[in-house]
C-alpha cells in the first residue's frame, strides 16, 4: 500500500493541473491513517499505548461539545488574543526601534535573551501574576510571539536599498512618508515570515501554559487530566484539535500573505 500510495504521489506531483498537486498532501495523510490503523490492528497494540484512528475518530465525533469548549478557551481566548496583542506590539516596538540607534542596540539583545526562555519557566510566573482565566494564557503567547514578530519586522525596516531611500529623498518625502509607500511594503515578506512562525508558538504557549494552572476547560487542562486517568483516545482526540487549528491559522496567515505580497517573487506562481 504505501509502495502504490508513494507511486501515485509521485505522478501527481509532476501534474499541471495545480488541482491534482493539491491532492498529494491529501493521499499522503489518507495513506499514513491507514497504514497507523492497520498496525494498531495487526499487531494488537494496547489503545493505552497507541489507539487506532477509528477510536480517535469515535472520541472525537462522543465529545464534539467538550472540545468545541475547550477550543474556544484555548485556542480563541488564549491563543488568537494573545497573538494578536503580541505581533501588535511587535510591530509598533519595531518601528520605535527604528527610529533609535540607541533601542537598536540595547533592546534588540535582550529581546534575545528573553525569546530564549523557557516556558515552563515563564509559564508559571504569568499564571500567578495574571490569575487561572485565560489573561495568564494569553500573556504568555504575547511573550512567545513578541520577539520573533519583532525580530523579522527589524529586518524588514532594513530591507529597502539605498538607491530607493535616496529616491524617495529627492522626492522630499517625509519619515512617514518614506515608511509607508517604500519601508513597510519592503518589510511585508519578513514580517510575515515572523507572523507564520508565531501562529504556531501561540497555540503551543497557549496549551503548555494550561499545565500550570487553569479552569476546568481548555485543551492543556484536559490533557492533563486525562493522563491521570490513561484516557489516550481523548488525549488524542485534543491533539487532533489542535493540529487541524494550529494548520488552518497558518494557513489564513499564508492566504493573507499571498494577497498582500504578490508582487514579491516569492509568490509567484509556477508557469
């Protein structure tokens, strides 16, 4: 089977139709859930250690009420508000940022040595300066979000030639000026770049952050209770959840970076 599906995938992929490569991913996924559900069946693995796809499936279709309650506390409470307050500030900070030699160089080091720390450090703390409700989950993705958001706009500011700076200058144009018809179009692509990285670490912050604290809902609440109680198929089940949200914000994000840079060569579609 996996010698037929990887055979099928081959031919797809060298497809014209952009309709029939989009199918690849798909087989792809179809064919591992298959392989995954014929182990588990064949060799009579324990669902403690490894439950089949159709049990997950069966959890997920018995608990739809749950995990929409948890997914509205985790995911749009946690992990969208606090990314969206993250890369926010992230962009302001940047633009401050540029306007100072002096932020150059003393803030954009520190914004390193904090990216650089761990969350089940930073985690905890933000539980008890923000309470168990999802501001403490929030405040956490911003942390997670900020630096690299702001890291990639920094560059981005930077990427403009000075061919095009010295143009806009005998055109008398204003900083401000300057910064939106050339600075902030150049820096779309970096700080998209910054934007799709941190769709992932929000969602990530938002659950880990739940091990440490919170109601009796969310995704990280209800994966760790479930451990207690060896409850693989739920566990699994809150996995799938947050995999399917996490891959269709990236995705919007993607859609959106599409639209907004598609003069940049990056996207230009394949002829």
């Amino acid at each position: 089977m996996w010698g037929g599906a990887w055979a099928l995938n081959a031919g797809l992929a060298e497809a014209r139709s952009p309709a029939l490569r989009r199918l690849v991913p798909v087989i792809f996924g179809v064919t591992l859930l298959v392989l995954w559900q014929m182990a588990v069946r064949l060799y009579a693995i324990s669902p403690v250690i490894l439950p089949a796809p159709s049990e997950i499936w069966a959890q997920l279709m018995g608990s739809i009420l749950t995990l929409w309650a948890d997914f509205v506390q985790t995911f749009v409470k946690g992990a969208v508000s606090g990314y969206v307050i993250g890369c926010a500030a992230a962009i302001g900070t940047a633009i401050v940022i540029d306007r100072s030699p002096f932020l150059q160089r003393g803030l954009l080091p520190v914004g390193n040595f904090v990216a650089a720390l761990p969350i089940v450090g930073i985690a905890p703390i933000m539980v008890m300066w923000f309470g168990f409700d999802w501001q403490s989950k929030a405040a956490v993705v911003v942390v997670m979000v900020f630096f690299p958001v702001l890291v990639n706009m920094v560059a981005g500011l930077k990427a403009t030639e000075p061919m095009q700076r010295d143009l806009m200058a005998t055109y008398s144009a204003s900083y401000w000026q300057t910064l939106l018809k050339l600075r902030l179009p150049a820096a779309l692509p970096f700080l998209f770049n910054g934007l799709k990285i941190a769709t992932t670490l929000a969602l990530i912050g938002a659950i880990v952050a739940e091990f440490f604290g919170s109601p009796i809902v969310g995704m990280g609440f209800r994966i760790t209770a479930e451990i207690g109680r060896l409850g693989l198929p739920m566990i699994w089940a809150e996995i799938a959840v947050a995999a399917v949200a996490g891959s269709a914000f990236y995705g919007l994000v993607a859609l959106i970076e599409k639209r907004m840079t598609f003069w940049h060569p990056s996207q230009r579609r394949r002829q």
